[in-house]
C-alpha cells in the first residue's frame, strides 16, 4: 500500500540520488524530444504524412480524444461490437473493485496458477496484483522496470519509466535475493540478460497474460499495444488466455487516429521516434480467449466535470512529469499518488480521492512547463489549480496562511501592515535589499528581501506622468498613448527601484503613464494558494479600478500580474458572465512590459556599450503562457547590450507563489539548479521580468555565496537610456 | 529507369537510414535464392522459418526446417510444456513482411500465434521483405494494417529495430525479452 505523503515527502528528501537521476533523466529527455519532433517536421512533409509535426499530429489526436468525449458511450458500444464480433469477450466495470472481482474470476474459472504481466497503469491504479497474489495467483511483471519495482514491493515513480529511481547496484541486489545467485553490481547488459533468462520462463510457462492498452480503437474493436521491450508481445502471444486491462478513456474511433497517436506517443514518452513493437490485437486466436476489460473508477465522474473532462485525452506519456522542476526534486512516489506528473495531481482526486491529492497538488508552482509538453493539448496547469481550490475547500487553509490572505484581501489593512512591518524591521536591514536575520538552517539557503523604507507607491501612486521626449526612443509606436500601470505588491513593498524603472522605461517610449490609485493585489496569491472567492473579489475590484482609468494600454512590470489579468481572470469569472465579459475586454489591453516595449513601441536598436556580463533568467509563465521567452534577451541586445544565454533558461527558478514557503526543501532543490547554470554562464548580472522572481533568486544567490546582481530588466533598459 | 523505381529506390534509402540508426542490419539480396545463400552463410544450418516464408519464399523455406515441421520439442516448448533452464527454442527465425515503412524503418510482421511466438523468441530475427512492398509513411503503414484485420489478422504488429530498454539507469541496452537482432534481407524481383 502506498504510504502517507509526510512520510513519502521526507523519504525523497532524504535520497540524494533521486534529484540527481531525476535531473539527467529531464535533461535527456528534453533534448531527444526536442529532436526527435524536429526531425518529424523535417522529414515527414516530403514523404506525404498527414501529420508531420507535433503540432498537427496533436491537433488530429485532440480531434478524436474530443469525438469520443462527445458520446463516449456510443463510441464504447461501437467498439464493443467489434471487440465481440471478432470473439472478444468484453466486462464494463465500474470500480476498482468490481475490476478486481472480475479478474479475478477469469483467471480462476480458467485455472491459471501463473499469470504474466505486461505494464499496465490500470492495474496499478486498481491494485490488482495484491487480489490476484491474496488469491494464491502467481503474478509476475515481465515489463524490467515494472519487474524490479515489483522484486522491491514499490510502487511505480514515472508512468514510462517505473524504476528510474533505483539504481544499478540496487537492481542487482534485488536480482540477486530473487535468483539466490551472485549478480554483477555495476554490469546493467548483465542484469538485462538476467532478466531475459528469468523471465524467459515465464512466458512459457504462464496459463495467462495481462495487458494494458495504448488505445482501443472502435473501427475494427483493436487492441493497440506500443511497446520495446517485447515482453507485451509475448505475454499477449504464448498463454491461452489473455486479459487486456484498459481505462475507457483509450478509445479511439478510427484506426487512422491512431497514427496521430503513433508519431506523438514514443517521441513524447521517451524521445525515440517509434518503440520497437506497434501490435493491434484484434479478436482470440483460435484455441484462445481475449477477454477485455473497460474500468471506469471514476472516469465517469471526470467526464461529467466539463473542465476536467479535458484530462480523459491523456495518452500517459509522462510528458508533464518530464518537464516538472518540482518532480525532478522529489520524484514520482512523492509528485503523485499512482499516477504522477501533472497528470497526477488532476486525475488523483477522480481515481483515488481528494485526501491523496491534497500533498502532491500542493507542490506544483504553476509554471506551466507541462502545458507546452502536452501532446493532446490538456489544460494541466488550471486542472491543478482545480484541483487545489477543492482541497482548500474541503480543508481548509494553515491558519497562519489564511490570516495572510484574510490580511492581503483589505488593502487599508494590508498598507497598514506592511508600513508597520517595514519600520519594525529596520534593526535586520542588511546591503543590497536584503535584511540580515538569523535563520534556521532548513530556510537559510535563502536570504530574505527587506521592505522598502518607502514602498513604490508613495511616489506615484495617483499621479500622471508625461512622456520624456529626449529620450531616444521617444518617437517609438507608443508615442501619444496612455499607459495604466499595476504596481503589484512585490514590486511595491520590496523593490520599488524596479517599479521606477519601468516608470522611465515606458515615458521613454513617449507614452504618457498614469498610476490608478486604488489600485491594490491582483488576486494571483490567493488563486495560487486556492482560494477562489477572495481571489474572484480582489480580480474584480482590479478590473473595477484599470478600467475606469480609460488607458489605451495596461501595464506591468509584474509578468506574473499582467498573465494573471490576461489569462486567470476570464476564467476566474466565467460564472458571471458581465464580469467574464469585463475581464476579457481587460485583458485584450493588458500586456507585461517586455511584450508592450517590444511589440507596441517597437523602439529602434541602440549602439553598443560595454558593460558588466549579463544573464537572462525568463520568468516561466512569460516562456510557457505567453511564448515571450526569448524576448528579454533579444530586447537587451537590441539597446545595445550583450547578453550571455542561461541554459535552462526557461526552466522555472523555484519561487513559484508561496510555493517557496510551503516547501522550502523543494524550492531549494529547484534554485540550486537555476544557480548552477548561472555559474556556468560566469555573469555578474542576472536579470529577468518578474519581481518575484528577482527576490528569490537574489535571496538565493546571496545565501550560497554567488557574486551576481539580480536587477529587472527594466532597470537595465532604463540605465541604458540614460547613458 | 521509370519514376517508380526511382521513388522506391529512394524510400529504401530513407528506410535503411532510419532501421539502421535503431540498431536493426539492412542487406539487400536480388531474388528468393539469394536469400537462401545469405541465410545458409549468415545463420547458419539450425535456421526456422515461419509458414509465411514457405508460401512466398520457397528456396529460403527449402533451405531449412519449416516451423510446421519443426522438431517436437521446439513445438511443445511453446504449446505449454513446461520448460526448464537447458531449453531453448529457434534461435534464428526468420519470416516474411508484407510490407515495410520508410519513415519510420519499420516492417510489418502478420503471424499466427506459433510462428509469432519463434518470431519474439528468437535470438535473431531475419525478416525477409520484397522490395515491391515498402511504402511512404506510417499513415500508408496503418491503412495497411487495418486491411490486414479486415482480413481476419489478429495480431498485425510493426517492428522497428530489436528489442530494447533504457529502465536501468536510464542506460539503453538492446536486446530484453524480443530478438536481440533484427535482420532486414530486402529481396529483389528478379
């Protein structure tokens, strides 16, 4: 049985292998994908394909997931029928039990002693290896990975790659208890033919096979099964009788979706461009019986919930889970309960209840990397955020984080607090906007930011400013227009020197700025944290106060802010269909700084100035949500500066909302990576559009001792007119 | 030489690319006789065929023991007989495509449950494709398939390379529980 997440949570932690694996493994994975979908969009339009790219592959696979979820269960009966017309014996059920039971009974009434097993994420999601095993059924896992989690009574921690957390040594010690003989430590080819001989037997031997499927296609009642290793094939060849185990989700309607499916699958699952084995099973051979059983266990209930009906097209790639900065510190076992990835934490509360949900869901930092992965376009990172605010509700928000947003939610309180705040820290000021505080070593990785003596809005807050027409970008596309800009509260309180910034940046594009002055938090904290109605009431009092500015454009040099405005709050409001309208109308004129300098002012290049080594960090969600990676770099080296490029770049840096106060360990595991590419880059500055970013990873890179300046790029842009 | 040729000619090319980058071996031979000399120097005498090479490659299946003939105990080895550590079945196979992919590498395989189980046994797995059969692209390769089961196929598959893994450390090792080596003989028309 799977443990509590705590003990879970602290067992990662504990493991330093685990990140390190974990990190190789992304970084591998990143590349051949990458690859491997590029040579696709080379190489398939000159051959004829009809889907030669990620991108219409994932539209046609959207197309027929979105058809099945139309009526799924007229394209269930359609399937069914030619399942039974080829002599397939097909079982509904309903439960994981009834699943269980059913099984159960087949293998039974046919005497099986011995049943292989190919991979099946269903069968975990059922836990059927221990009814079959509390049956005295010998079940072995032919799958390798599956094989050495099952030797380790573990559960998988990657829906591709089951024992990615266990290394070769470990392997051969539970070959070795297994076989009873001596097994090379540090020779894997070894253990491999180990296997092969062991498990050789097996499929000679085994009365039965079980199978999971990669798609049940209705067309023609197929059983399609993409696989490497051979094992799916043989486990589905040499015993009698074969059981195929699959979610009702694997429906496919037409055997030419599943070639959409094809391309998409082993490039997103493991970088190579096919598996080994792409088998159809279609109908018993003569002599034996394939019985297939569809599982709901809570598909139903998904289907019926119009948002995350989006997540039944999942094809169980583990896409998300390979592009995850949190994933890649603590794991699978951790990161999701049977499934994990960001699939997990979607699905989790439909197949396994809200209770195991509520630790894996609470370690997602929103940055959106999975979305881009996703090869049948699911919306993971909203679902998640779902999936959150059903946890807060049912359990409410720690007390000490509930009066945070009670606090942020009045703003006459909150100003009040923060100024209070600010004076009563002044004792604990250090250099550099940092204050100097002695911590516990659980949190001194990162240096916490000081409070400004004068937040950003004592010096604008209700006043106009007017264009600086000396400036030589004055007679930028943004000359004459109006600008209304959003502070946000990070900006505002700790770095009001970027709020400035940004301030001359946009006057020096010759537009005239003007600073509402009710203006007060978007709402982001309280919709990360799960907490949609003070997140809905503050959205609206936001929109209440940009709106009534009557500005051509609304501005932040918070990306994080303007995304929140431009992509949240529609949604946020979509039950309130005048305020959903408000919102869209909003955000058809709010844009972050870097995409309103780059792509409204659209100002002439500069000349070139020397000056200190400069890196570009780009704020996840300006990467994922809105595709601006690249556009602090170009916009720097276009006034004039020379940037070094940041590998990994677009990862995320680990502040991710309150998600650094939550989970301190893994926030650090997260920024340690994004320092180490900083070290690589030998830069003494490193900048990036987000405030929130910026103080964590100057806390961060204060605290291990690494001499770089983290500025906005608002302020480089900005020192760079002025010289 | 008439643009079809030239068209096959290239998807070949394309075929071999991609077949030999996951690891499988590409020959090429110029008629079923050529292909039962490749066979008797390459795999040696102890070569089985599937009922499918017998039909459309009758010198290779001469050349050897057909699988329905195949000696008792390699029979039984797969019809349920319990097997000990000294048993083994064919380790060179060899069977026939009825088609092959060229942007993928991949060739189809379309047999019945013995002679798929020697396919997936095997050592080695040779697979004998007429050159007239290649197509373009894996949406030709599917409508192929889908044919196949029209026609009663129970287990059409495509297979690319050997069998492999990577679920130890990540590190790619060929050869798990399918064929350890995959030989592509494409033979000519003449």
């Amino acid at each position: 049985m799977i443990r509590p997440f705590a003990a879970r949570y602290r067992a990662a932690l504990a493991d330093a292998r685990l990140p390190r694996n974990l990190l190789a493994f992304q970084r591998a994975w990143r590349t051949s994908r990458d690859g491997a979908f590029a040579r696709l969009a080379d190489e398939a339009p000159g051959l004829g394909a009809q889907t030669p790219g990620f991108d219409p592959a994932r539209a046609r696979l959207m197309a027929a997931k979105n058809e099945v979820l139309a009526d799924p269960q007229a394209v269930r009966r359609a399937f069914i029928g030619q399942a039974e017309a080829r002599g397939a014996q097909v079982h509904q059920v309903e439960t994981a039990e009834a699943a269980r039971r059913t099984i159960g009974d087949i293998v039974r009434r046919h005497g099986v002693r011995l049943l292989a097993k190919g991979k099946s994420m269903v069968a975990e999601e059922i836990f059927l290896n221990e009814h079959l095993l509390a049956m005295g059924i010998e079940v072995v896992e032919t799958d390798l990975g599956e094989w050495i989690i099952q030797l380790a009574h573990e559960t998988p921690s990657h829906m591709v790659m089951p024992a990615i957390h266990k290394s070769r040594q470990q392997v051969a010690e539970l070959f070795e208890s297994e076989t009873g003989r001596p097994v090379p430590r540090e020779d894997i080819q070894a253990q491999v033919g180990l296997a092969r001989r062991e498990l050789r037997r097996v499929f000679l031997r085994a009365e039965a096979g079980l199978i999971g499927a990669n798609a049940l296609i209705a067309e023609t009642g197929s059983v399609m099964l993409i696989t490497n290793e051979g094992n799916g094939d043989l486990v589905s060849t040499l015993p009698p009788l074969l059981i195929v185990i699959a979610g009702w989700e694997k429906l496919l309607p037409r055997f030419s979706d599943a070639t959409a499916q094809v391309r998409l699958l082993a490039r997103s699952g493991t970088g190579q461009e096919i598996t080994t084995y792409s088998s159809f099973i279609t109908g018993p051979e003569p002599g034996g019986e394939l019985h297939i059983v569809l599982v709901d266990n809570g598909r139903s209930a998904m289907w019926a919930d119009p948002a995350a009906r989006e997540a039944l097209r999942c094809i169980r790639c583990a896409a998300c889970a390979d592009v995850c900065p949190p994933y890649q510190v603590v794991g699978g076992h951790v990161f999701g309960y049977v499934y994990s990835g960001a699939i997990g934490l979607v699905n989790t509360p439909f197949h396994h209840g809200l209770a195991a949900d509520a630790g894996p869901q609470s370690l997602c930092v929103s940055c959106n990397a999975c979305a881009t992965v996703c090869p049948v376009g699911i919306p993971l990172p909203q679902l998640i955020l779902d999936a959150r605010a059903h946890v807060v509700e049912a359990q409410g928000l720690p007390p000490a984080k509930r009066a945070a947003i009670q606090l942020w939610a009045r703003p006459r309180l909150f100003d009040q607090a923060m100024r209070l705040a600010s004076r009563l820290q002044r004792p604990f000021d250090g250099a550099g906007g940092l204050l100097r505080l002695p911590l516990p070593p659980a949190l001194a990785w990162r240096t916490p930011p000081a409070l400004a003596a004068r937040p950003a809005r004592d010096a604008c807050l209700g006043r106009t400013f007017e264009p600086d027409l000396r400036s030589p970008w004055s007679m930028s596309k943004a000359r004459g227009l109006t600008v209304a800009y959003f502070l946000q509260c990070v900006a505002d309180r700790f770095a009001p020197e970027q709020v400035d910034a940004a301030l001359r940046v946009l006057r020096a594009c010759g537009a005239r700025v003007v600073v509402p002055s009710e203006q007060h938090c978007c709402g982001l904290v309280a919709l990360d944290s799960g907490e949609r109605a003070t997140a809905r009431e503050l959205a609206k009092q936001t929109i209440g106060v940009l709106e009534a500015a009557g500005p051509d454009y609304v501005v932040s040099g918070a990306a994080s802010c303007a995304i929140a405005i431009m992509h949240d709050y529609a949604r946020l409001l979509a039950d309130e269909p005048a305020w959903a309208a408000r919102a869209e109308r909003l955000a058809g004129r709010t844009l972050d700084l870097l995409s309103f300098v780059a792509r409204v002012a659209e100002p002439p290049p500069l000349p070139p100035l020397a000056g200190a080594p400069v890196t570009y960090h780009s704020f996840c969600q300006s990467t994922n949500v809105l595709g601006i990676g690249g556009l602090g770099p170009r916009l720097l080296r276009q006034a004039g500066l020379e940037v070094g490029e940041l590998p990994e770049g677009e990862v995320c840096c680990g502040f991710g909302g309150s998600a650094s106060l939550d989970h301190p360990e893994v926030s650090r595991g997260i920024v340690a990576r994004k320092l180490d590419n900083v070290r690589q880059t030998g830069a003494t500055v490193l900048c990036s559009d987000n405030p929130g970013c910026l103080l964590h990873l100057r806390g961060a890179a204060h605290a291990a001792g690494l001499d770089v300046q983290v500025q906005h790029v608002a302020e480089l842009l900005a020192q760079r007119l002025n010289a | 030489m008439g643009a079809n040729v030239v068209a096959q000619t290239s998807l070949w090319s394309r075929y071999t690319a991609k077949a030999e980058l996951v690891g499988a071996a590409v020959m090429r031979t110029a008629s079923d006789a050529g292909a039962a000399t490749l066979l008797a120097e390459a795999a040696g005498p102890g070569y089985v065929c599937t009922a499918s090479v017998a039909s459309h490659f009758p010198q290779v299946a001469a050349g050897t023991r057909p699988s329905g003939d195949a000696a008792a105990t390699q029979t039984a080895s797969i019809d349920h007989a319990p097997v000990s550590e000294g048993d083994t079945v064919a380790a060179e196979v060899v069977t026939a495509a009825p088609f092959a992919i060229a942007e993928t590498g991949s060739v189809a395989l379309d047999e019945p449950r013995a002679d798929r189980g020697r396919c997936f046994l095997a050592e080695r797995l040779w697979v004998l494709v007429p050159e007239e059969v290649i197509v373009a692209t894996l949406d030709d390769g599917l409508a192929r398939l889908q044919a196949l089961v029209a026609s009663g196929a129970h287990h059409p598959l495509l297979m690319t390379g050997p069998s492999r893994t990577a679920d130890i450390e990540r590190t790619l090792t060929v050869g798990v529980h399918g064929p350890r080596a995959l030989v592509i003989v494409v033979v000519g028309q003449t």
